[in-house]
C-alpha cells in the first residue's frame, strides 16, 4: 500500500476530524484496541486540561484517502511544550487507526514526520505495541532517530488454564481461594462488575479512595496511573461505553476496585486499586480471581493486564502471554531531518 502523504490537522480541525472521522477509521481497524475507541479518545478530547490543544497525524493515499491517524496533543505552559499522544499516560496502548494503520510504509511516513516535527519541539510516542507496523518501524529504526524504551504487558488468556501454573503457584491460589470461601461462610463477600455510567461513577469512587490511600504515603511506581485522582476521569468515563469498574465488598465495604474498558472479546484492566489494611488476605487477588471468573462466564478471550512495572509480579501468577511495547522521546537536540 502507498504510504502517500502525511501532514497534521490542528485545533479546531484536529477537533472537527476526531468528531466526524474518528469512528470510520476505528472501525476499519481489527488492530485497535478500547484505548483507541471513540469513546475514550473523544472523552479525553472533551476533558483535555487547559495547556492542552489536540492534532491529528494523518496519512493519506495519492487520492486523498485517509490511510491511518494518529491521536496526539500538544501540551504547552509557560516552561516547556511538547507533543504527545491524546491521553497519555493513561492510555496503555497508543495505535493509530485507519485501514492502513498496519503497513509498514504508512506506519514508517508517521514516524518521519513525527521526526521533523521533533526538529521544533519535543515529541513523546508513548506504550506502542512493540508487534505493531508503528512498533516495529520503531525498534528497526537507525540508533538515534527513535531511543525507545520498552515495557512489558501481561495478557491472561481465559479461562484460565490453572494446570498450565507451577505447582507452587497452584498451591498459592488454592490456599487464598481457601480462605476466601471461609470468610464467605461467615461474612457477607460480594463481587460486582457495574453497568451503565451511573453505577461506574459510584464504584469509581471506591477505587478512587482505595488508589489514594494505596499511594498516600509512597511515589507511585512509574506506570501506576497516578493521576487517578484527576478531576478529568469521571466525564471522560462517563462518555465511554467500554468502560466498568469491578469491586469486592465485605459486609458492604469495597475493598478493591478495577477499572476496565471492555472489547470485542478482551477487557483491559485500566487500574487496579486496593485495601492495603487488607492486603494480608490478598483482597486483590480476590477480586482478580472473581472478575476472571466472570469474564470467562461472559465468553472473553482474555483478560489484558497491561503496562506491568516492578512491583506488580502478581501477574505472573495467572499464566500470561508477555508482549511489550515501546516508548520514546525525541528532543530536537537528538533529531535530524528525515
């Protein structure tokens, strides 16, 4: 496929495409995932902070055929400016959309004009699946047109082979879903996955309140969502149909919450939060346990756990697939003309 042209729509034009075009392109791309759903990008357009104004990055055909866009915002104040993708970091997967969003000339004529623009001012491509056309265009680059890092994901695929686990591990879950069914016997233990907007904003307050005691005291891990107590997050939730949140309540008091965006067949677990009062119980792993349980009843395929940083080996209890994705900055001083 002829990667074409490519060249950006900003503000209001950037605004006008996300609105009219947005969801076409979503459609036309089986790669994409709930971060890049209409509901989420447009809810985060919506919501932006006031230093923020959106763009598009868009490749076209020779015909003027829309081939892939790309989410972005240009973030400025009065110390620094930089251009980074549409809710970053929140989203954990940055692709673009498009039915060419997978060829690797439209994903590598994103990328060359990713780096002219960084001759300007700073640009940041954050959490790209390493196996994408984008990502792999990335790590073959030539050392130094794109420094990445990369971060490892975990996917759970469901159900949930326990036999495929080690014999330890197996023991670990056998001796937590013990006491669990104990405490079940003797208080009141009850699993929710909400439905409809009302219902998620109330649970996210649970998790809210349970992500802010978690991190009180501590500097969140990098990749812990910590801007969960962001004002922002309650419209944009409210705007995206994909979106839940999963609780564990004993006696009525939740002690750990997940917010989720649902796909076709994966839900992607946003942010976890939980009782560090009761975290000898393993109330996390509790509620992990439930809503895979759940999930598989409802017929998913699997359960993404996403960005996964030191701290969170818990994941590596549930079998997953690995995968990674990459992130990279361009400073001007590190570019050269493409």
């Amino acid at each position: 496929m002829d990667g074409g042209a490519t060249h950006i729509v900003c503000a209001q034009n950037a605004r006008d495409f996300l609105a009219n075009r947005w969801r076409d392109l979503y459609l036309q791309s089986p790669r994409a995932t709930p971060y890049q759903s209409p509901g989420w990008v447009l809810g985060w357009l919506r919501h932006q902070p006031s230093i923020a104004s959106p763009m598009v990055l868009i490749s076209s055909d020779p015909d003027g055929r829309v081939l892939a866009a790309l989410a972005l915002a240009r973030y400025s104040d009065a110390s620094s400016m930089r251009i980074a993708p549409l809710s970053a970091p929140m989203a954990e997967y940055v692709l673009p959309v498009g039915p060419g969003a997978e060829d690797p000339d439209v994903a590598a004529s994103l990328l060359r004009h990713l780096q002219r623009l960084a001759l300007q001012e700073p640009v940041e491509l954050t959490d790209v699946p390493a196996d994408s056309a984008l990502g792999v265009c990335m790590s073959q680059a030539h050392p130094g047109e794109w420094p990445y890092s990369s971060s490892p994901c975990a996917r759970v695929a469901l159900p949930l082979d326990l036999q495929s686990l080690s014999r330890s591990t197996r023991r670990e879950h056998r001796r937590r879903e013990h006491t669990w069914s104990r405490m079940a016997t003797e208080r009141d233990v009850r699993y929710r996955r909400t439905c409809g907007p009302g219902e998620l904003l109330d649970a996210f307050q649970h998790l809210r309140r349970l992500h802010q005691a978690r991190w009180s005291e501590q500097v969140p891990l990098p990749g812990v969502a910590p801007s969960v107590g962001s004002r922002q997050w309650e419209p944009v939730l409210r705007d995206c149909p994909e979106a839940f949140v999963a609780t564990l309540a004993v006696d009525g008091d939740v002690l750990a919450a997940q917010l989720c965006l649902q796909g076709e067949e994966t839900v992607y677990s946003v942010v976890p939060a939980m009782d560090p009062a009761h975290k000898h119980i393993a109330v996390g792993h509790a509620l992990l346990r439930a809503l895979i349980a759940d999930l598989t009843s409802a017929g998913f395929r699997s359960l993404d756990l996403g960005r996964t940083v030191n701290g969170q080996t818990y994941k590596s209890q549930y079998a997953p697939r690995w995968s990674r994705t990459l992130s990279a900055r361009l400073p001007s001083s590190l570019t050269t003309a493409a």
